[in-house]
C-alpha cells in the first residue's frame, strides 16, 4: 500500500462555482479509485482566485511570495493533478493559465492529470482538446484520456451532478488512478535522514 499525494486545482471565480463543484467530484471520484487500488491518499484543493494577486506579482517580478511557493511546491510534488478550469472566449481562464505560467520548467514532467472544464454550453467544451490538452503535453506532463466537461445543463437544481456527469466523472477518475499507481509514489525528502557529517561543516567555514 502506497499513500498518494492528489493535487487539486480550481480556477473558478465565483464561491462556491462549478469550476469548484466539478474539481471536487473528479477528487472524489478518482480518490475513490486510488482507495480501490489499495493506495492511500491525501487531497489538497487549491483555489486560484485566493493567490491572484500572488500570481500576478510573480509574474512581473519573477518571485514568489511564500504562500504561493508553497502552493507551488504541493501542486508540483504530488503524485496525481487533477485541473479545472472555466471557458472563456474558447479557451481556458487566464488566471488558470498564469498559474502555470509560473512553474519552473519541467515542474510537471511526467505528472499524470486529469483535465476538466465547465461553460455555459457544452459547444465549448472543445477547448479541452485544442487548448488544455496542448498545454499539458508541452508541459510534458501524462495526460488522462479522458477530459470531462460541466456545461450548465449538467448540474441539477440543488448544485447535484447528473447521471452523466457523475459517469464521465468516474471513469475519467479511475484513469488518472491507472496512470498514479503505475507511477513511483513521490517522497519528500527528510533533511534529517542523511545529514552533513559535522567534520564537513566545519570544513566549510
């Protein structure tokens, strides 16, 4: 049994928005496939709109303030990313794209993600194959084959998803569970397993 690290991030405007509500429903579903491989796991939800101002500042001065580096530093660091975001114009948000805009490159090579968007229609959920997709295989991350798109028509009144929402959810989620487990599970090191010998510190003074 391995424990996993799933990263989750939200690009919505609103509080509470679908962009959220889809994002946690993928978590669900693919923590659920993780459990089912016999895998722990360990969510962490991060929504873009609390670091917009952080985004934006690191993008003009090329530094990131710590709560945004430590975001950055779970996000790249976990074993799975599952990302959402909402459509704008065709194409994802712009402050989806800022955030990863400001990763280091190759932060995300090799990562599996799982993708999804949500729009008023569903005539714009093709911006997950011809501009989400695209910017995770240059990000050289491993993309799950499946995308999943919420238009408006799939959440019912109370904020609930439809039948087929929760489907495509499922199966997209037991995806990127496939790609997680057939991956190392990521260790953060521990400064304090192999220290410094004291010799070599004074040798350094």
């Amino acid at each position: 049994m391995s424990d996993r690290t799933l990263a989750v991030v939200s690009a919505g405007l609103g509080r509470p928005s679908s962009t959220r509500l889809l994002a946690d429903r993928l978590a669900e579903a693919t923590a659920d496939a993780l459990r089912d491989h016999g895998d722990g796991v360990r969510v962490e939800t991060v929504e873009l709109r609390d670091h917009a101002h952080d985004l934006m500042n690191t993008m003009l001065t090329g530094f990131a303030p710590s709560g945004l580096r430590g975001v950055i530093d779970r996000v790249t660091g976990a074993d799975g990313l599952i990302a959402v975001t909402p459509v704008f114009n065709a194409s994802y948000s712009g402050l989806f794209k800022s955030f990863f805009d400001v990763l280091e490159d190759g932060a995300l090579e090799g990562t599996p993600v799982l993708i999804g968007a949500t729009g008023g229609t569903a005539r714009h959920s093709l911006a997950l194959e011809f501009a989400i997709r695209p910017m995770f295989a240059y990000l050289r991350s491993v993309v799950a084959p499946s995308a999943v798109y919420a238009a408006s028509e799939d959440w019912g009144g109370d904020g609930g998803a439809s039948g087929a929402l929760t489907d495509r959810a499922r199966r997209a989620g037991t995806e990127l569970a496939t790609l997680i487990t057939g991956r190392t599970a990521v260790v953060e090191p521990d400064p304090y397993e192999d220290p410094i010998p004291f010799e070599r510190l004074l040798g350094d003074q």
